[in-house]
C-alpha cells in the first residue's frame, strides 16, 4: 500500500502503468498489480475509485 500526494503520486501510477498519464483526484484510490522488479509498465491498473463514489456511503 502506498499513500502519496499530487503530482508525484498521479505520475508513479502512469510510470507503473506504462502510461502517459493517469488522472487522480484529490481523496481518490486505486489498484496496482505489480510482481518485482519494479519497472516501467510493470504495473496492472486494477481499479481506480474517484473520491465521489467513496463518500457516497457516507450518513
């Protein structure tokens, strides 16, 4: 598990993912699948909840 802030969160992601760019909100989560070693598109985007949907739970 990883927790980070913006930009050097959005732009791990986008690295782990071999992509140029990845969108997150403020509040947002997501899933990365990853086997070692870290690289370069290494990583499989699972899931990416925007923070929104999070607090729809919310009383």
């Amino acid at each position: 598990m990883l927790v980070g802030h913006d930009p050097d969160f959005s732009a791990l992601v986008a690295m782990l993912c071999g992509a140029s760019r990845v969108p997150m909100k403020k509040g947002a989560l997501c899933r990365i699948d990853v086997q070692p070693p870290l690289q370069p598109g290494g990583g499989v985007l699972r899931w990416l909840i925007p923070p929104g949907l999070l607090r729809e739970g919310e009383d």
